[in-house]
C-alpha cells in the first residue's frame, strides 16, 4: 500500500517548504487562503489518504473522490477530510476561492472528550460536504478569517481559542444538512471505475528516464482505493466488461508505444519508466499485444 501524504509531503506539495514542525508538541495547526495554495505549475492533489485533518471552505465547482464515492459540489461548500479514508479533488473552475485548516489528531485528543473520528462528518461511512448559502458562506468565512488572525497573534492561549473556533464550524455543519448531490454516475460500480481510471491517467505522461509506472496490479489499485481486489475488479469488469489488468495493460501499451515513438531512450530505459525489472519482460508485454518487438516497432 501507498505510504499517507504526511506534513512534510504537504508542504513540500503546496509551497516547496521543508516542513519544521510547527505546533508538533500540540499535535500542529496551520490555516491557509485557498487561492494561495494553487499556484500554476503546482502537481494535482494525489488520490491517498493522509495522516491529517482538514476542513476546507470551498467557493467554485469541484468533484470530489472519496473512498470509492464521488460527490459534485458546486457554490460555496463546508467539507471535512478524514484521514483514514483516501481522497482527492478536481477543481473544475479556475477561480475556486475559499479557506482551509490541517491540525493532527493529537491537537484536539488533549481537549475533548471522545475523537473526532465519532464525529459524523468523520466517521469513514459519513457524508463530508455541506453546501453554503451566501449567508452561511459568511459566517463559515468569517470563522477561517479569525484562526487566520489569531494564529498570526502573539495571544499565549490562541490554540485553545483556535480548537474553539474549529469546533465552531463542525457544531455549525451539524446543524446543517450534507449535501445528497454525488456526482451521476450511473451506479456503485461506474463511480469506483471513475476514480481508478483517474488515478491510473494520473501516472502518465511519462516525462523523464527517472520516472516510474509503479502501480502495475490490481491490487496496487485496490490498496490506494481502500477496496478489496476482488471488489475492485467486478466493479471494473461490470461497468466496462474489461478486466482491471486488462485496462491498465492497454493504458501501458499505449505510453510505451508513445515512448518509442517521440523519444530517442533506449528500450531499457523505456522499460525501466514503465516498471518492468528486466527489458525481457517488457520485450515479452509489448510482443503480446502488439505481435511485434519493441526495437521492430521502432523501425
């Protein structure tokens, strides 16, 4: 299985810092401006778990993965971000404003009764996005403002007034209704089919002799979904009548024929970026589905 994105991956991510550990005696807390972190060029948030907290405020149209669901949420949006259950999200405008907060689970242990993980919006079954009016929107808005000033402030209890303004917002989408709007797949199956797709495309292009196809198997995919493989592959084998490894074979021959094409690499370096371990079992692969070699091809 996939390691979590940790702190340290997420701010390597969003701002090329070297995370040093802020708060880490209080489990950490940091609050953000949305529109700062999406800078161009930064890579697309990875479909994984992570082993954080997050509540975002969120203006714009996004679809939302999580675990093998996939919500669309459009106008402003209240979502919570478990960290045992894997997620990522599409931002389908290019002006999504808004807010969000990261803090570990031990920030709130010390101070509440009971985890988080009780909580609904937490539990791995529950529904994590409330949608705002403008009203709403304001208030939320004006929660995140105040971690923001409060953070930067030099109050010697600012984190106890910080934990409050959290469970401010949580108390407040409880009050609310979760937003019932998932994206049309057609059924179970489409959506978990969607989200592996995606996560397969996100693995290429291959751009460089040092990058590496690494999930090769059903059960890699299985793994970063959070299903079992089993699961995975009649949900995949349903929706379009073609087997797990079947689709990721097809998407391996259609890089490695691109590679040969518009490269001047070498067949062990193409076979090295697509993950085989000898250029014989990539000679053998790519001779099974296209009835040539690869150094035939190429002529």
């Amino acid at each position: 299985m996939e390691p979590l994105e940790t702190l340290e991956d997420f701010y390597e991510r969003k701002f090329d810092l070297k995370f040093e550990g802020i708060n880490a005696d209080l489990g950490h807390f940091n609050v953000f401006r949305l529109e700062d972190c999406n800078a161009p060029g930064r890579p697309p948030v990875q479909y994984s778990r992570r082993d954080f907290y997050k509540v975002a405020l969120m203006r714009g149209r996004h679809l939302y993965h999580y675990g093998d669901k996939t919500l669309e949420v459009n106008g402003s949006t209240l979502m919570f971000f478990n960290p045992e259950v894997p997620y990522t999200f599409e931002p389908l405008t290019e002006d999504a404003t808004g807010y969000f907060c990261i803090f570990k689970d031990a920030f709130f242990t010390e101070y509440i009764r009971g985890s988080l993980k009780n909580l609904p919006m937490y539990s791995p079954n529950g529904k994590p996005a409330y949608l705002l009016n403008e009203q709403q929107d304001e208030a939320f808005a004006l929660i995140f403002l105040k971690m923001i000033d409060e953070l930067q402030s030099d109050y010697a209890f600012k984190f106890d007034l910080i934990r409050n303004y959290i469970m401010e917002v949580i108390h407040g989408a409880m009050k609310l209704q979760p937003s019932e709007t998932l994206y049309k797949h057609p059924d179970a199956n489409s959506r978990i089919t969607a989200v592996f797709t995606e996560l397969l495309e996100r693995q290429f292009p291959i751009e460089s002799r040092s990058q590496q196809f690494n999930m090769r198997s059903a059960k890699d995919f299985a793994d970063k979904l959070n299903v079992h493989p089993n699961h995975l592959n009649r949900a995949i084998k349903t929706a379009t009548g073609k087997t797990t490894t079947t689709h990721i074979s097809e998407r391996l021959i259609t890089e490695a024929i691109a590679l040969l094409k518009h490269t001047n690499w070498n067949i062990s370096e193409i076979s090295y970026t697509l993950g085989f371990e000898e250029p014989a079992h990539f000679n053998n692969f790519f001779k099974k589905q296209t009835s040539q070699t690869p150094k035939a091809y190429r002529i």
